[in-house]
C-alpha cells in the first residue's frame, strides 16, 4: 500500500505542476488610456523640463501616475504649484474610470530632470508614463 501512495502523490505532484498559470490582474501592463498634447518646456538647464500632457482613462479602472521614466536614467517629480513661487511634490494622480485630466492648464506638472543629453527645441522624446500597475509609452515635443 505505501506504494501506491507514492506513486499517487507524485501524480498528483505532476499533474499540479502542468497546470496552466494564470495572471492575478491581466491589464496590468496594457491598463487603455490616452495622452494627448505632451510638451517639455525647457527649463533653465537643457538637461531638465517641465512636462504637461492631457490624459483620458479609457479602462474600468483606476489609473494611478506615479512618474515618468525613458531609457536613460532620467528622474521625475508630480509637482502642484500652491501660490505665485511655492511648489509642493506629489506622490502620485489618480485618475477613475473614465475620467481624465489636463495637465495643460492646471497648476499640476511633471519636473524631468538628469537627462544624458541636452534637450532641443523642436525635438521629439520618448518617454514612458509610470503607472502602479505597468508603463504607458508616450512621445512628447520639446518646446522653449
């Protein structure tokens, strides 16, 4: 009888292990939404840039922004402009279902800096939205 019993629980180990595997969150790296009118404005360095964009979340979902990266080491901050010179960073912007929100015109930007070459007025850039489930590629223009 013990035998039957190992060769059953090795079975059985088998059989679990040829189990198709399944994702917890399936839109975790293709969450839908939309970026429309990306700019980096230069700042006084050119290896740094104020970047607004409007964006539409087109999932069911929430859509969290937690920052913005490329291929190079490039570093970024969720800024919101509370007066005439006082900023204050953001950890992050949520968005709900469906909804969407303009950076173009609120007082809520995204501060790159550390880019490995200077920036160039009229260039175009690849950059890649950070989201707390996935990325989202985006190209922006380069402005003065």
């Amino acid at each position: 009888m013990p035998r039957i019993h190992i060769i059953s629980l090795l079975l059985t180990l088998f059989l679990v292990h040829q189990a198709p595997a399944f994702a917890d969150n399936t839109d975790a790296y293709f969450q839908p939404a939309e970026i429309h009118d990306a700019v980096v404005t230069i700042s006084d360095q050119d290896t740094s840039g104020d970047l607004r964009f409007r964006i539409v979340n087109s999932s069911p979902e929430k859509l969290t922004i937690i920052g913005v990266s490329n291929s190079d080491n490039l570093q970024s901050k969720i800024m919101g402009r509370i007066g005439n010179k006082n900023y204050v960073e953001l950890g992050s912007i949520t968005l709900l279902r469906e909804e969407s929100i303009d950076l173009t015109t609120t007082h809520i930007f995204v501060r790159l800096s550390n880019f490995q070459e200077p920036l160039k007025v009229g260039e175009t850039i690849d950059l890649r939205l950070a989201l707390s489930n996935g990325e989202l590629p985006f190209s922006a223009h380069v402005n003065q």
